[in-house]
C-alpha cells in the first residue's frame, strides 16, 4: 500500500514556484511569443486589418514571398560533432563595420502605420542589440530623428530616385551629413507592384474612415487612440501624401532609372554604396564591374514582382560568381534564426529582415522590437551550437543543403 499524508507547507516551496505575475498585458503576451509566428499572430489580433494587411501582404497571388519562406523550410542542416560550443560568437563585419548579430532591421516604408513608435522603436533596438538599422526613402520619420534615436549605432540609408532628383540628392546629403554610413540604392521599383490587400481594403494615406474601419476603431481602439493623438501619418521624405501607396510610388519614381543615376550618387555619397534588388547573376556581375561596395539579393519581399526569382535560391550562384569581389547580402522570407544561419553557410555575408521586425513593432512597438531580436538571437545561438559552430566562419556551404521542391523544366 501507498503512504499518504498531507503535504506540509516547506514541501510545496520545494515542489512549486510561484511567479510574480506580471500586471501589463502586452508584456504578458510578448513573453509568451516564441517564434516571429506568435509576434505575428499577436500582430493580427492588435492591429487593423489594413495596416496589418499592408504589411504582411505582397503582390499579385503573393507567389514570391511564399516561395521566398519554402525555400528556408526546404533547408536540411548537416551539424558536425564534438566541437566545444559552450560560446558562441555572433559578430560579424558588413560594409565597413561591425554587427553583434548577422543581420540588420531592413528599411521600411509608412513604418508609424504599423505602430505609432515607428522607426524610432527600430531603430533604438537596433543601437541596443548593436545591429545596423536601415531608414527607407518612404520612411515616417525624419534621417535626423532616426540619427538621434540611435546616436551611437549604425544607420544606413535606403535610397529610391526620384522624378525630381533634386529631391533624392538633397536625401544622400543629409544621410550623409547625419552620419549614416551606407546607402542602399534600391533598383527593384520603377512602378508600384500590385499590392492586392491594399486595394481591397481601399487602403490609402491618409486613413479613409469607412463602416469597415469604423469596426476596426470599436475593435482596435488602442490602434487608433495612438492614431489620433500623435504627429500626423505621413512620409518624412515627400511632401504630397494623399492617396494609395502605389500611387504615390507611380508619381514620384522614376522608371527611367539607370547606371548614370548609380554614378550621380557613387559621387556624391561618401560612404559605402550597396545596390538593393539584384536578382541576377549578370547583374550582379555588372554592379561588382561598376564598383558598388555590395549587393543585395532581393525581391522586395515578393511586394513588387511576384514570381521573382528566390533570392536563397540565387545565393549560391552569385556568390561564385562575385563573393570574392564584392559584400553579398540578402532578404525575404527570413522568419527564423536557422534562416540566417543558412544564408551566412551558403555564402551571404549578412542579411536583413523586414517583416519579423514590423511583426514585433505592431505586437509591443519598442519592447516588440526587443523581443523579435531576441527571439531571432536565441535561434540563431541555438542553431549553432546544434550544428556545433563556434563562429559564423565556421559556417561553410556542407552545412546546408538546399532540398529542391521547384526546378526548371528543360527546353524542348
């Protein structure tokens, strides 16, 4: 038979922790998110839906960005075995500097939509976890707010041409003069992509007041007392905001964008020169020809031409071609610290993430932000010790194998 007695007080103590419970709601639900998935599905539940679907929606069918995310799921990690891993090093050196982890904040457009705290929260986190913050053209805070909110960081510029040139070198100058040290020419945008949430919602800018967002008010009030109560939503870096996103980008762009503009700008800018949105070997052959100081992979997080090719699925074939001449970086579709982790075994030298940082902003604004970093650290540390690396140049392409789910038909 079983002896049973009643448990003595010391013995609970023993068994049982109690934790302080923490009174702030949003605090309570950014400690229960484990993954960018959780910040998300916290995201959707806090934010209107068509801020929400501005930000988590792409073009078209959204084909590119779903490839972009199977293509880090389609990943096999080949770890090595008794290596000493009790420290991991994170550290990395991008354009010129350095970086405690190996990617950076991605630049945003419209970012105080998503949170009222903008890309002041991004970039403070960012000089916080001493990662480079990348401020975009069509950002809702000003190049000096930004330099001041992360004083003692790295901040880089992302530059879209204008129409009116004046308007885009009078940018280079003062990014330059706030002494943010790269500028990230954006060359994947010479018209709108069609961004279908948007029109569905009838998104615009400034907010419509329609029975759909006169429920989203009764739903998200919090959303829009922040709204209401703060500067203006509009972009720092135009004067004319009215209407929806893709119109102002046909307005104020310049499709006619080439490789003269690229040499206007290497002239004017001191700093390092990287080139955004490449999304070819040749064309990255053709930059490195041109003297950029890097290149980035991307397809603009499948937000401009669905169907574009995966930027990991290119990784390898441009590092080959120009990894010994030039800095290859990449975006899209990082959801993950392990997404990181093969990017740098397949030869990136550093990438950025966008959506897993706005996910984090519209799930807790600052402390969202802290806690997407966070959660892609701990991954990114985790994943390396499974594959029993000490250092990210450890990493080497054996460590990862692309498993293929999508491959050309041959020609007939």
């Amino acid at each position: 038979m079983v002896q049973r007695q009643l448990p003595r007080p010391a013995d609970l103590r023993e068994l049982v922790g109690f934790r302080t419970p923490q009174l702030s709601a949003r605090r309570r639900r950014l400690a229960s998110a484990q993954t960018i998935a959780d910040l998300r599905d916290i995201a959707r539940r806090t934010t209107p839906r068509a801020a929400f679907d501005y930000t988590d929606g792409a073009a078209e069918g959204e084909i590119s960005i779903a490839r972009a995310r199977q293509a880090f799921s389609d990943v096999e990690l080949h770890p090595s075995v008794l290596h000493d891993v009790t420290r991991v090093d994170t550290t990395c050196t991008v354009f010129g500097g350095t970086s405690s982890l190996p990617f950076g904040i991605a630049p945003t457009g419209f970012t105080r939509l998503m949170h009222t705290e903008g890309e002041i929260a991004g970039a403070g986190a960012a000089g916080a976890a001493g990662i480079p913050f990348a401020l975009s053209t069509l950002g809702t805070a000003a190049i000096e707010d930004v330099a001041a909110a992360n004083p003692q960081g790295r901040n880089w510029f992302q530059l879209y041409v204008m129409r009116d040139r004046a308007i885009s070198y009078g940018l280079v100058e003062r990014a330059a003069a706030a002494g943010f040290d790269t500028l990230l020419f954006t060359v994947d945008t010479p018209v709108a992509g069609a961004r279908l949430r948007d029109l569905r919602n009838g998104f615009s800018i400034p907010p419509e007041i329609t029975a759909r967002t006169a429920l989203d008010i009764a739903t998200h009030p919090r959303w829009w007392f922040d709204l209401m109560t703060t500067e203006p939503l509009e972009f720092a870096s135009l004067t004319s905001t009215d209407g929806t996103v893709g119109e102002l980008i046909d307005a104020a762009f310049d499709p006619s964008v080439g490789y003269d503009d690229l040499a206007a700008v290497r002239e004017m800018w001191p700093g390092r020169l990287v080139v955004k949105g490449v999304q070819t070997v040749a064309d990255a052959r053709r930059l490195v020809d041109c003297g950029v100081d890097g290149i980035v992979l991307s397809n603009h997080g499948g937000r401009q031409l669905d169907r574009a090719p995966v930027p990991f699925h290119l990784l390898p074939q441009v590092v080959r071609e120009v990894g010994q001449q030039t800095e290859v970086t990449l975006d899209t579709g990082i959801m993950h610290g392990a997404d990181v982790v093969a990017a740098l075994a397949h030869g990136a030298r550093f990438t950025m993430v966008g959506r897993a940082y706005l996910y984090g902003l519209m799930a807790g604004g600052r402390e969202g932000v802290d806690r997407a970093i966070e959660i892609l650290r701990g991954q990114i540390e985790r994943t390396m010790r499974l594959l029993q690396v000490a250092s990210l140049e450890e990493l080497e392409p054996g460590h990862v194998t692309q498993l293929q789910r999508l491959a050309p038909r041959p020609l007939a």
